[in-house]
C-alpha cells in the first residue's frame, strides 16, 4: 500500500508540471484584450440551481457511469434525449479506445449545438464517465464504488441547465456543448498522461466546423466552499479566458469561489484541447490547495465519498452562472 501510495504521488507530482507559485496573483499579469465594438445586450438569465442539482442527482441514481456498463448506457440516452429537448442539435460522436490495460472501451463524446449556423462560437465541456474504481491515496477501501457526484455529474448538471435556459434564450453567438467520455479511465501511479481523457483526445483530432473560439471545462464544481484557483494549464494556454472569467465572477459576487491563486498544471480533458485541437480552453475544477494526503484535488476525489451528499447547490449556482453570464456577455462584445 505504501509502495501504491508513494507511486500515486509521483503521479500527481508529474501531473503539476510547470506549476509556478511566485505568489503573484495570475490575472494581474494577464494582457487586457481588445475591445469590440458592443451589440445589443440580451438579459442574461439567471441560473436555477435546483434544477442543475435534479440532474446531478438524476446522474448519481443511474449509477457509476464506468464506460461499457448498462449504467453507462442508460445516462448517454437520457443525456441525448434532454440536450434534444432543451432544443439543441445533438450529434453521438461514437469511438473505441483501448484503455491502459487493454480493454476496449465503447465510447460516445455527445455534442449538442446552438445556432449551429453561427462561425462564432463558444465551447463548453464536462466528462459524463466516472472512475471504474477508487484510488485516491486517502481510500481506505480500494473496493469502494465510486458514484462521481462531484467529479462528472456536478459539471454535466450545470451544463444540462446552462443547455435548458439557451434552448429558451439563444444569444447571438454559437455554444457547442460537448460532454466527453472516457475521461476516467486512466491509469495512476506514475502512468501515461494520455491514457486518461480519452474522449478529449478523440475530441480534439475530430472536433466539427465550425471550430469554437474558446473553451471551458467545468470539472469537480459542486462541492460545498469550492475554491477555483486558476490551474496551471489554463493560465499557460489560455490566460485571456483566464481573466475573462475569472474578473467576471468577481464583479458578479462569486470571488470567495474564483480565488486568484495559481495551482498545479494538470492533465485534465482541456489539456488535451488546448495541445491538440489549438482552442484555448480553461479548466473551472476545485483545487483548495490544501488538502491532505498530497492531493491537489478534494479529499472525496476517487474515493467512494463522491455521492449527492457532497454536492452544495450553492457552488452549483457559482459555477453556473458565471459560464452563463460569459456566454451573453461574450455575445454582446462586453466581456
């Protein structure tokens, strides 16, 4: 277990590449963009976070979402049929993949478009899957079932509602929200950065024309007094979406959650978007910073404590509401 343990952190420490802690706040030294002449603004609608929570939950009660299961298959077909009914133009981009210990994954990134008409556009991505076991150096049951409430569900809820209030409102600027596959199988304990994301990587090599713009990957955003420190990745990719975002859940009231403090650069669904498909892509993910156990992640993470209990309804609203205010805000040209 020991061996296990020092194994998993070498992992993580491998994952934190190019984490500089200067203790500079990031966004001070990120260049202003160039303004754009403004559009008519449309109100931008507000978030309701009991409905994000009934889809986390909905999400939970199917079960692990571990790729080639029945659960599995029953979430990608409720996914489908709601991004369809929040009016959207859905597409099941289907693909294998052999994981790290060679299974062959039956895999679907699903791809749901507004205004798919529109060349501007604007991408925004979770990962539906869950981990098929539990890993995390704080478990003290590697048999535990891991439900991903929080790491999947929660970022797949705040989509699904940000997906129910465009199919009511269209801005004028195209959205393409991806919910990516695969993401969770990979392998710990020092191994290759590209077994995990699988769906990303597949993605990335594949995305459709139009190309958004910018990306935003919401991953780990429901737990109570989340802190969204600005990982490295994001800042090294794309550190204009960066301030964007980040100064604009500041004004918004949300700073206790969008703190300004970098964290580690790690191997997360967008690294693979940014490396390979060229669209700079930030990751909203909770990095406290200090937690136990060597992590740079929550203590629930990968372990069987990431169930419904652990989602706040309130870090739902905080994530979700910033993403809908960029998304009219980028519309207009005030962002």
């Amino acid at each position: 277990m020991k061996s296990h343990l020092f194994a998993f952190l070498c992992f993580l420490t491998l994952v934190a590449m190019g984490c500089v802690n200067d203790g500079t706040p990031p966004i001070e030294d990120m260049p202003e963009e160039v303004a754009t002449e403004p559009k008519p603004a449309r109100p931008i609608p507000k978030f309701d976070r009991d409905s994000a929570y009934a889809y986390v939950e909905q999400q939970v009660n199917f079960g692990p979402r571990v790729v080639n299961s029945d659960a599995h298959k029953q979430t990608r077909e409720w996914l489908v049929e709601k991004l369809e009914s929040f009016g959207a133009e859905v597409r099941e981009q289907n693909f294998e993949a052999e994981a790290y210990d060679g299974t062959t994954l039956s895999a679907t990134n699903i791809i749901a478009r507004y205004a798919p008409e529109l060349q501007d556009r604007i991408l925004l991505t979770a990962h539906w899957d869950t981990r098929p076991f539990a890993d995390s150096p704080l478990e003290d049951d590697e048999n535990a079932v891991v439900n991903g409430a929080d790491d999947g569900a929660s970022g797949v809820g705040v989509l699904l509602e940000v997906a129910r209030q465009l199919g009511e409102n269209t801005p004028d600027i195209g959205v393409d929200i991806v919910l990516l596959d695969a993401e969770d199988y990979g392998q710990s304990g020092g191994g290759s950065r590209t077994s995990w994301a699988l769906g990303a990587q597949y993605y990335a090599k594949n995305v459709p024309e139009p190309k958004p713009r910018f990306g935003i990957l919401l991953d780990m955003v429901g737990a109570r007094d989340a802190k969204f420190g600005v990982e490295g990745n994001s800042e090294r990719y794309a550190p204009q979406v960066v301030r964007k975002v980040w100064r604009l859940a500041n004004s918004m009231g949300y700073g206790d959650y969008y703190i300004n403090e970098r964290r580690g650069a790690i191997v997360d669904d967008h690294f693979f978007i940014n490396s390979i498909a060229n669209i700079p892509t930030i990751d909203i993910i909770n990095m406290p910073g200090n937690t136990t156990g060597g992590s740079q992640f929550v203590e629930h993470w990968h372990t069987g404590d990431d169930n419904i209990d652990i989602i706040d309804k309130r870090t739902l609203r905080a994530a979700g509401q910033v993403v809908l205010a960029t998304i009219f805000r980028e519309a207009a040209g005030t962002l």
